[in-house]
C-alpha cells in the first residue's frame, strides 16, 4: 500500500504496550538521566499536531457487527506495540523515563525518540541519528555485511535479523520473534470471525489469523479482494516497507479499523472499471505496459475508526492501495479505499491554512474537497498501473530499486494520478469541477507534504516534484507577495512530460 498522509493527532486513540516475546533491544541504549537531561527547544505537540475527532454513522450496523468493533481494535493494539518493537523497542522503558510530558507525548506520537515530520531527527539529545534499518537489524551491521553474506531468508518480508552470541547473523520470523503477540492477535481474529455474518469477511479474518501465525499472507489477501459486500473492513498485519531506510525490505505492523461509506463508494465504482483502458493508454513505451491489472480492482470510500502501529506514526494515512503483493495484483487487481473522515480533516486543518498563506488569493476558490479527493484517489489508482516486474526478468521492481523504490513510487503515483484526471476530463468521465481545481489544489497538496521531510517517501517525492514543476513553469513565484501561482498550460506540459 502506498499511502498519502495526514499529520492529524487523534486524541481519543488508546496506546499500550506488552513485553517482547523474545528479547527485542531498543535501537539504541541510553540510561534514564540521559533521557531526562531534555533540551528547551522541544517543540509543542500543538505546534506540529492538530486535534480532530473522527466519527462515522454506526447504526446501519447490526449487533454482531458493533460486538466486532471493539475485538478489531483490540487486535489492532497488538499491532501498536509490535510496531514499537520494530521502530524502537521496548517502549514503556523510554516513556518511563521521560519526565517532560510534552516530550513523552511527542515521543509517543513518534514511535521512538526520532522526529519523523523533521527528517528523523533525536527528539533526546542522548539518542543519535535514527538507523536506517530501525530495529529490523543488528546493531552495527553494514549494507555489505548483508549483501555479501548467505543468510537464509534474509530478504524476507517478515524477517527480522540478529547476532547470536557468537556474532553470526540469523534471520528470525515475525511469528517466532514476536511469538506471544501474534498468538494473542489471532485468537482475537478467530473470536471476531465467529461474528461475521458476510462469508467472504469471515473467510478473510479467519485466514489472516493463519497469515499471521506463519507469516504466509497470500491466500489472506487473495480473500480480501474477493470482499465486496462488508460493512467493516480491517487491513492488519506487517503490509508496508517504509519502516526499513536501509534495504525497504522489512514490512513493519499496523492497522486500520474501517467502515465504509456506501453512499460515496458508489459513485466511485465506474472508475475502476476504466483501469485496464487507462492502463493500455499510458504515454510510455509498449514493453513498459504489457502486465495487466487484474479485474477485481474496486474503489471504494470509508471512514476510519481506529489505526494503529506504523499507519499511527507521526502523520496519518488518508488513502490506501493493497495489496502489495505483485502475484496477488496481477492475479486479482487492487483495492483502493479513500478514508474520507481522515481525508476531510486533513483538508480542513491542513491544507488550507497553507493554501491561505502560500497559495495567490485569486486562485484559492480552486481549491476544493473534491478536487483534492480526487487527487488523493487517482494517487492510489497510479499504485496499480504500470509494471510490477522488471522487464528484464530479474525480479521485482521494488526489490530492484532498494532503498529508493518507495519514493520513486509514490513520485510516479502522483504525476500519473493527476495525468489520469486530466484525461478523465477529456473522456468527459469526470464532470463535477473543472482541471484547474486539481491543478491549484495539487500545488497545495505539494506544500503540505514536503512537510515530511527526507525521512518520507512522500517527502522526498513532493520535493522532487516541486523542482521539476519550477523548473517547468508549472507554476510561478511572486517574489513581492509572497505567492505562488499555477500555470494551467505549463502545468499540464509538464505533467504529461
């Protein structure tokens, strides 16, 4: 799933933490008295954060159902402290000897004493520079320390690596490492599943609670395509790869608690019906286009109850593409859910209070919901087209690419996303608006985003962009005002380029 993101704190969320399974050290060692010896130029978590409570309408649902809800977040809790043991490690000795509340809550935000909105930077001057490879790896080892050795399974999604006592490097999976955690999550899904009365949502939670006691997640997400009909949707499990700076190979924990919006799904159904047209007319070479998505794609709107582990870290998911299994794309399509709640105070907080600062006057009328809820879901489309295999035969494009397959991602997701509107537009598809909308809504998208800094994928990919539309005209600087401005002519030049 690549992901767009809302740096919104939701204060209602409840965050708790068990011990390690096996032995998990934190990334990095440091004694109580360093922690508490905190600097004065802490930021406020009001100064980085805005509150806002998201609610959805639950009386559509039946008993069963609302029985569910609370088993789900209880399961995505077992996500939250798992993510801690792969971000940080054991997370209630940092809390613990944080005295400065605000502090602890920042780092608590985090998942760890690093900034992640300010490139990963020690929120505790005793810790240094996060590692690229969080608590994934053992303390110490270098990229060709990995790639030069024969490790079994080292690659692997759900792997984590360790010295033993003799300095040998092991990989561990999840589900052994994190063996008491996985076994009190899957007893919770088989509780849930005895709830459901959709047969293709308890045939998912049932094999999820497989997936994650033997870390096959396949045929669980085989069964969560097949889902049309659920009320309630819960994506669980070690899914995104962002986690891991160092290689991009380690899936990190997390989970989202989600009910969809009927109303608002509807009138996104046609489009998915369009991916194997927009997939045939992409403005690129023949040989770049001859995987095709698969027929089950859909897109659909949701509101979010609940997240958990990395979707919770610092800034917050607004839209989802999974899975990412690329045997499972091709086989079955893609999912696209829209979190609509999430999405709407991100625009409400966010976006427009910096469109009200950077953004010329007379174009902000341009800037609408809508607009940018289409932005954020032809993003999450571009996730699906395009090649998952390299043309060469030598495997993946994400294994192919490392470190920078993330960010190369969510770059080309965003310039085709807005492509794919502009030619919706022409199709005559789109009606509600106008290009200029997505235009100008987009340039604000970029400002809120570079927000995220070199540690995001999204960062580092609005950055990107942002030169490249400078450099393009795409839109322009008034020095005197303090405003930019887009360039509708240069600006679709530009993304077509």
């Amino acid at each position: 799933m690549k992901k767009q993101i809302l740096a919104i704190l939701l204060g209602s969320l409840s965050l708790f933490s068990c011990q390690a399974d096996k032995k998990v050290s934190p990334v990095v060692a440091n004694s109580a008295a360093e922690i508490l010896e905190t600097r004065s130029t802490i930021p406020k978590v009001s100064d980085i954060y805005a509150d806002f409570t998201l609610t959805t309408d639950l009386s559509h649902l039946d008993n069963n159902q609302k029985k569910m809800i609370p088993l789900l977040i209880e399961i995505a809790k077992v996500m939250d402290d798992l993510f801690w043991l792969q971000s940080y490690g054991n997370k209630d000795e940092l809390l613990n000897s944080i005295g400065n509340e605000n502090l602890k809550r920042l780092v608590d935000i985090n998942y760890g004493p690093w900034d992640r909105l300010n490139g990963d930077k020690p929120l505790i001057p005793a810790f240094k520079a996060k590692p690229l490879g969080a608590n994934f790896y053992p303390k110490g080892m270098s990229k060709q320390e990995f790639e030069s050795s024969n490790i079994p399974n080292k690659k692997s999604l759900y792997t984590v690596l360790r010295r033993n006592n003799k300095g040998v490097i092991r990989a561990h999976w999840y589900h052994d490492v994190y063996a008491t955690h996985i076994k009190k999550a899957t007893s919770l899904l088989l509780e849930a599943a005895k709830l459901a009365k959709d047969k293709g949502f308890k045939k998912y939670l049932n094999l999820r609670a497989s997936a994650l006691a033997s870390d096959n997640y396949k045929a669980s997400d085989m069964a969560w395509m097949d889902m049309k009909n659920n009320d309630i949707d819960f994506i669980v499990g070690p899914i995104e790869t962002y986690e891991d700076q160092l290689f991009g190979y380690k899936a990190a924990y997390e989970a989202y608690v989600l009910i969809k919006d009927k109303s608002w799904s509807k009138k996104l159904a046609k489009f998915a019906a369009l991916l194997p047209q927009l997939q045939r007319e992409l403005p690129i070479e023949a040989k770049y286009k001859t995987e095709k998505p698969g027929t089950d794609s859909d897109l659909n709107a949701y509101d979010v109850l609940y997240y958990a582990g990395h979707s919770n870290a610092g800034s917050k998911t607004i839209a989802i593409n999974l899975p990412n299994d690329e045997t499972v794309q091709l086989a079955k399509g893609s999912r696209r859910l829209q979190l609509k709640n999430a999405m709407k105070a991100k625009f409400e907080k966010i976006l427009m209070p910096i469109a009200n600062v950077l953004v010329e006057p007379s174009q902000r009328k341009y800037i609408t919901f809508n607009a940018f809820f289409g932005n954020t879901m032809f993003h999450e489309v571009a996730h699906g087209l395009g090649i998952k295999e390299t043309i060469n035969g030598k495997g993946t494009v994400r294994q192919s690419l490392k470190q920078f397959a993330s960010a190369q991602e969510e770059g080309k997701a965003d310039i085709l996303g807005l492509y794919m509107v502009e030619k919706l537009y022409k199709m005559g598809e789109l009606s509600e608006g106008q290009i200029m909308d997505n235009y100008v809504t987009f340039m604000a998208g970029i400002f809120r985003s570079v927000r995220f800094g070199s540690s995001s994928a999204h960062g580092i990919a609005n950055m990107l962009r942002f030169n490249y539309f400078a450099e393009h005209g795409a839109f322009s600087f008034n020095k005197k005002t303090g405003y930019y401005s887009v360039n509708p002519k240069k600006m679709s030049k530009a993304v077509e380029t």
